[in-house]
C-alpha cells in the first residue's frame, strides 16, 4: 500500500460508514425534534437556548447513527438474501463489521454523553430511548408489525427533545412524539412494500408480507391520517399560531399526494413518495413551526 492509499484509507471508511447508516436520513425526525425543543424554550421564556439545541442535535444524530449501524449488523445476513439490499456495504465488504461495531459505539457514547450534559433526567431515560432502536430489526424476526416498534423508537425523539429543554415531563411532547412515530410507522409500511417477494421466500414478517400490499397502503393511509389528526391536537395543546396550521395544511396536502403517487398495483414511485415526500413533511412543518414562533415573540 503506497503513503497515498495509507491517507486516503481512514476516510474512504468514514465514507463508506456514513452511507451505511444513511447519514442524510436525518431529515427526517431532526426537524419535530426541533419543534419539541423550540416550543419547549418558547413557552419557558421566548429565547432560543443555543446550548441546548446543540446538544439536542448531537443527541438525535448520535442515537440515530447507532440504531442504524445496529440495525445493519443485526440485519446483514438478512440483506444478503434480498437482491434490493444484497449492495449494502455490510454484505459488500465495503464496511467491515468491526468498524460497524465500532461506528456503533462511539455514536452510542456521543448519544450518551451529550445526554448527560443535558440534564440528569435525560441520561436517566437514555437507555429507555436505547432500547426500541436495537429490538426494532429483531422485530421482523417475531412479530407481524415491526414497524409499531420503529413507530415507538422514532417517538422518542420530540419527547426527549422537550425533557432537554425543560428536565420535566410533557404530554404536549408525548402528542408531538405520537404524531412522529405514526407518521414513520405509515410510511415504513409504504417501504417495506417492495420487499413483500424476498420477506415472504426468507421468512422475514412485515405487514405487506403477511396482510399484503394493499392492506398495508391501506394500513399506511390511516396513519398518516392519524398523523394529521396528532399534530392538530398538538397545535391545540400549545396554542400555535396561524403559520403553524398553514404548514399543517401543507403537510395534509403532501400526504395527500403521497397516497395519489403509490398505489397497491403500482410501486414504481415509491422511492420518491418515501425519501422526496416524507423529507419534504419534516422540513416544511419545521419552517412554518419556526416562523410562527418567531411571529409570536420567539428570539432567535
């Protein structure tokens, strides 16, 4: 190996890790997590609390990192046998699983460690956000709805968010945290679609693979219904503004156009309903949620 593939090593790896744990799909709980934390600061004295919402993304990148290299690992034989998964860099060679080990626990120390300096009760509740992540790709393994327990993990988010700003308990968040993990839920129903073949011939248990595509469309409607219906009430519960509502609006529109886009005979479209669309939901209830609270006295 020459001194120029000695250098270039390390962050080929780095590179190779990132795209294992698909870093850019952060997009999607980072923003409610940022509406949790930010009404949080709003309502105790209308500053952005710059310190800990720092700490609140390290938290969420850091816990989502380690539930995605764990899932990885847990899953890497799983993936071998699917021809959509069989490139994924566990099962290339691409990342070693050592280094997936190792990702793992450093992005589980971040997590814990960002969480301590947060406040005590979060590095209390820690492990019980911990847990879903890691049963979660066991979940395919002994029940017919892994996607409820993806649903609970991805709740955790907004919930602890909330408990990093204020160190007390919100039923406010608790409807926020709902809201996330329905709307993840429904959409991994629409995702796991395409696998229905491959779960069916491994053995893998998913509701599109034991109920069928159309039940789980239907399954992932009702979600997103229910989703719409959570963020309302949370809006209700924190006496958001008008800019809060419209980007509700605009968010019921975007599930609305989700479920034109896939149907139970037609899944050509899915990647674009499950990354474009669904990233397009957190980012735009996030900017409407920051413009309202800005427009009501919020300081930046």
């Amino acid at each position: 190996m020459t001194t120029a593939d000695a250098f270039e090593a390390p962050p080929s790896r780095t590179r190779a890790f990132l795209r294992l744990v698909a870093i850019e799909h952060s997009v999607f709980a980072l923003p409610f997590a940022y509406i949790a934390a930010l009404t949080a600061m709003f309502l105790a004295d209308r500053s952005v609390h710059w310190r800990e919402l720092l700490l609140v993304t390290v938290c969420m990148v850091g816990l989502r990192t380690f539930a995605m290299a764990a899932n990885r690992i847990i899953d890497r034989e799983i993936d071998a046998r699917n021809p959509r998964t069989a490139g994924r860099e566990l099962v290339t060679g691409a990342v070693s699983v050592r280094t997936a080990y190792t990702g793992s626990a450093v992005a589980l120390v971040v997590f814990l460690g960002s969480a301590a300096l947060l406040n005590p009760l979060c590095l209390l509740l820690a492990p019980v956000a911990v847990v879903p992540m890691v049963v979660y790709p066991y979940g395919k393994r002994f029940t017919d709805f892994p996607q409820a327990i993806l649903g609970l993990a991805q709740a955790m988010g907004p919930i602890g968010a909330w408990l990093a700003v204020t160190g007390s308990w919100s039923w406010e968040a608790v409807v926020l945290g709902l809201a996330v993990g329905v709307w993840i839920g429904g959409f991994d129903l629409i995702y796991a679609c395409q696998d229905v073949a491959a779960d069916r011939g491994t053995g893998v248990r998913s509701v599109p693979a034991r109920f069928g595509v159309p039940a789980a469309i239907t399954g992932a409607r009702v979600c997103h219904a229910v989703t719409t219906a959570l963020l309302a009430w949370y809006a209700v519960l924190t006496d958001a503004g008008a800019f809060f509502w419209c980007g509700l609006a605009v968010v019921a529109g975007a599930f609305v156009y989700e479920h034109t886009i896939v149907k139970p005979h037609d899944l050509s479209r899915l990647n674009r309903a499950f990354f474009s669309t669904n990233g397009f939901v957190g980012i735009s209830l996030f900017a409407f949620a920051l413009i309202d609270l800005i427009s009501r006295g919020l300081t930046v």
